[in-house]
C-alpha cells in the first residue's frame, strides 16, 4: 500500500519536502509547475518550485499539447526527474478559467493526445501519470479517463472523489474510486478526505485501490505518514504526536528553511506551517497570532522556545 504527496501549490515547498522526507513516502511531488512559467523561464518556477531532491516527481499544468510536452523534456532532461504527472484536476478558478485543471476533463481525447505525446518524447525510463476528479460540469467520466491513462501507458492514476464544483467540500465518493480501480489494470491511488491512519484504512479496504495520496492531511502532520504505515502493518498505531513533538518539529521547520534560503530573506510563507503544527496546542490561539506578528526567523525561534518552556 503506497504513500504519496500531493503536489500542493504553496505547500509542497522545498523545506516542507526535506521534513515529509524523514518519514519515507514512496513518493513525493514538487508543488504543480505551470507549463507558461517555465516556457517562460520564470525565475520562481524555475529556482524554487523546482530546486528537485533525488527521487521527487513534478506535476505540469496546462493545456497546450507542444508546450506540455517541452515542460516534460525539460523537467526530465535537465534536472533528471524521473516521474512526470499531468493534472487534470485542480479545482480553483484562476487554472479553470484557462481551460486547465480539471476543466480538461470537458475532453477526454484531447487528456488522450497530451498523455500520448509526453510518453512518445520522454525517455522509457521516466514514469508518466495523471491526477484527475471524478467529475466536472455534471459529467462523470472517471472510469473513461482511467481508461486512457491505462492505454496510453501511465504507471498509476490518482482520482480525487470529489467532482471540480464540490472544490473541497463535501465528502470525497471512494466507490467511483473504486469503479475506476475494477475497471482498469495500472495502479490506482485514492485521494481525499484522508486524515487520519483510520481514513487510509477504511478507505483503502473498501476501494482496494494500491496506495493514497495525502493532501491536506499532512499540514501540520507529517506523523500521518508514519501511523498510517502502523495500521497497515502492525493493525494499531503506535506514534502517538504529542505538544513537545509539535514544537519540536515546528522549531525543525524553522530551522531549515532558514537554512534553505541563501539569502537569509525572512519568508513570510513559513508561519502558515508554524500555526498548522501548534494548533490544538494549550493556548495556541495566543501564539498562533504570535506567530503570524513575527517578522524573521529569530522571532520564531523564540516564540517556540518560549512554548517549549511553557510545556515544562
């Protein structure tokens, strides 16, 4: 049963990754790279969202089939990633808009066309995939476009049960999974509504699909890795997180994108991370805004040093 992470824009940043990393997922995506950015070598794109470790995989968005298949050769040829996902599902507006996302699903044969150029213009030993919805304006094709994918020589599909107009409301429908997963021979990994090791297990045994792909599950719970592998293996969980280990790793975040920006420019983006790790905690509210008044990493380091004290 396969772990993976979710390319998630804003999220899956290179710090975060080293972090999910110590907990072994079997993989792990870059945050979404727009196939327009990189056509245009922007600088973030290229210097940040893709600054790739050994063995992580980049997700490409987009529409245009010439353009789809550039970003592919690019990302694989020059920085040596070995796993390329096409998305067919982001819900947001600013990615429909544009008819990306999963506003590709209005046409299953041209999803057909971009898959089957990137596989014919990358090398045999690069894996290709596709992460999709179950549905969009009313139209529930999933078990089509799994189809496809499978034809067309993807290694696994991710279905997010939720169609693009639920976004992420709802709850996600894990037996259209599961028809996708009794409908086609590739791997099959389910993706939504997993927050806890419970949710991966009931989820995975009802659908049979051959892994799950965490999303937002993992903000502030990167444990979630590691306690799902429990109930799997050993039929109970056996990390129980508690507030000094949410400090702890709270203190490790901080530390290592300090580390990671050469610059040693103060990311705002770091106190997102920072509040989802201490909430729940004994008077989190407090140093939840403590935290998002913070100006530099010093300022962070003590306020958690300061939590950590309060523990004690």
């Amino acid at each position: 049963m396969k772990i993976y992470i979710a390319p998630l824009a804003g999220v899956t940043d290179y710090t975060f990754r080293g972090i999910l990393r110590k907990f072994d997922p079997d993989l792990m995506f870059t945050e979404m790279v727009s196939i327009n950015a990189l056509e245009m070598k922007n600088d973030k794109t290229l210097n940040q969202i893709l600054k790739i470790r050994e063995g992580e995989a980049v997700q490409i968005f987009g529409k245009d089939v010439e353009k789809m298949v550039f970003s592919a050769k690019y990302i694989t040829e020059n920085l040596g990633v070995k796993h390329i996902d096409v998305n067919a599902g982001c819900p947001v507006n600013k990615v429909i808009k544009n008819g990306y996302g999963a506003a590709l699903l209005e046409s299953p044969e041209h999803i057909r066309r971009i898959l089957s150029e990137i596989r014919k213009n990358i090398a045999d030993d690069v894996n290709l995939s596709l992460k999709t919805r179950v549905g969009y304006k009313g139209l529930k094709q999933h078990i089509l476009i799994g189809k496809i994918a499978e034809e067309v020589g993807c290694k696994h599909i991710t279905i997010h049960g939720r169609t693009r107009e639920q976004m992420y409301s709802g709850k996600a429908d894990w037996d259209l999974i599961k028809e996708v997963k009794e409908s086609i021979n590739i791997e099959v990994i389910g993706n939504g509504d997993i927050f806890t090791a419970e949710d991966a297990y009931e989820k995975v045994t009802h659908s049979g699909v051959d892994g799950v792909m965490l999303a937002r599950g993992i903000c502030g719970n990167p444990w979630l890795i590691s306690q799902i592998r429990e109930r799997f293996r050993d039929g109970e969980i056996i990390t129980e997180v508690t507030p000094e280990m949410r400090l702890n790793m709270a203190m490790e975040h901080v530390l290592s994108a300090k580390l990671n920006n050469k610059n040693k420019k103060f990311s705002y983006e770091i106190r997102k991370y920072l509040c989802w790790y201490v909430k729940g905690l004994r008077n989190s509210a407090e140093l939840k805004n403590a935290i998002n008044q913070a100006q530099s990493y010093e300022e962070l380091i003590k306020l958690l040093e300061r939590a950590r004290e309060n523990l004690r």
